[in-house]
C-alpha cells in the first residue's frame, strides 16, 4: 500500500458513519461487509472536489483494484469529474474491469459525455459485448442515461433488446431502460412489450417498474398489466 492509497482511506474513515453502513449493506447483498466503510454519497462527491486534478488523485486512479467499496466510488467520481472525453474513456477501460456492485456501477455518469453523444454511442455498442457484467450494465446505463430524450434513435432498442444475460443486474438494468422508454419513447417502445421481445423475467420486471410509475397513464397502466408473461 503507497502512500497516497494510506491517506485517501485515512480522509474515508473519517467521514464514516455505522449507522449508514449498516443501510448501504443491506442494499448491496454481493459486496463484502468488511470493505464498506460507510461514507455518505454527498461526503465522497465533496472529498471527490477536493481531490480533483491534484497529483494525489492523478496516482490514486492508477491504483487497482481498490479494497474498500468507497474507494471504488471516489474512483468513479474522480473519473466523471474530468473535462476530456478520451480522458474520461481511458480510465473507465482501466476501471470497469474492477466494478463489483451494481451501486458503483450505477453513479458513473461523466458530464463530459453530453457533448460527444456520436462516439460514445459506439463505445457503448463494444461495451454491450463485453464478458464482464457490470460493463454491459453501465452500457445500457448509458443509453437509458443519454439517449432516450432528443438523442435517442429507434434502433438503440432493437440494441438493448439484444442483450442475452441470466445475470439478475444486468436483466434489471435493462428492465428500468424499457420501462423508461415506455415514458419517453412510448410509441417506439410498446411494439417490445407487444411483442415479448424480452425475456420473460425481464419483460414482466419492466412491465412492473412502469405501472410503478407517476409519468404512465392509468389506462396504459392497465394495457401493460393485461401483456404481462
């Protein structure tokens, strides 16, 4: 362990709360109790602030694997902090590979990504073919995240759609995507539940996330209830 690794945990442990640790375990059933510490999300972003751009933070993202799952979060939120879109890529092709938990997967989200929609795009596509879990997650992630309003193209649900998984995070993800689309892409989206092309856990799973929705209509709601496998 270097000295940068040394401090950075020392600056984690002091912002520890047990009580939040406890809650934040509960919801993360594959992540060890041992290697959460239990920092509250605003805390890690503030320290996240601090850090960005200095030479501690700069060696910080060059240690991997990390031990502790606040560790990996700091990680992710150094990342998404950055300004230069092959920058942020780079370091997520080193990071991804070491994502263990839906949590961490789920708050990576780089501003910087906005403005270059046309190639990120096609790095999600080879994300989406990756062997490892919680990238094909962020994948689809991605395009629930940056796609589904002015950006968003008929054929990224064909896409989506596309990706065979028996992982239960991987099924979810895609599930919170189409039930999504059924708010902001409905007419384009139904024709996938109309015509089960999803599997079936993961075809009643969107269907229950959308009727659980404020935006859907009470009478879509029932359309939807009566398409469920």
């Amino acid at each position: 362990m270097n000295i940068t690794e040394t401090e950075i945990q020392k600056q984690l442990f002091a912002l520890q709360d047990l009580e939040y640790k406890a809650f934040q375990c509960k919801l993360m059933p594959t992540v060890q109790t041992e290697t959460v510490i239990g920092v509250r999300t605003p805390a890690l972003r503030a320290l996240a602030k601090i850090l960005a751009d200095t030479p501690e933070s700069t060696e910080f993202l060059q240690i991997l694997p990390h031990h502790y799952y606040e560790e990996n979060n700091l990680h992710g939120f150094l990342i998404a902090g950055k300004k230069e879109y092959a920058t942020v890529i780079a370091d997520l092709e080193a990071f991804l590979p070491y994502v263990d938990n839906w949590a961490t997967c789920d708050i990576l989200s780089p501003l910087i990504f906005k403005k270059h929609l046309s190639e990120l795009y096609e790095q999600i596509q080879r994300w989406l073919q990756s062997d490892h879990l919680y990238t094909v997650r962020f994948g689809v992630g991605m395009l629930l995240g940056f796609y589904l309003d002015t950006a968003f193209r008929p054929e990224m649900l064909t896409l989506v759609a596309s990706v065979k998984s028996t992982e239960y995070y991987i099924n979810m993800m895609i599930a919170w995507y189409f039930a999504t689309a059924l708010v902001k892409q409905v007419d384009a989206a139904l024709p996938y539940i109309q015509e089960g092309c999803l599997e079936k856990w993961t075809h009643n799973k969107t269907i229950q996330k959308a009727v659980e929705s404020y935006r859907i209509s009470p009478e879509m709601k029932e359309c939807l209830r009566a398409m469920k496998k």
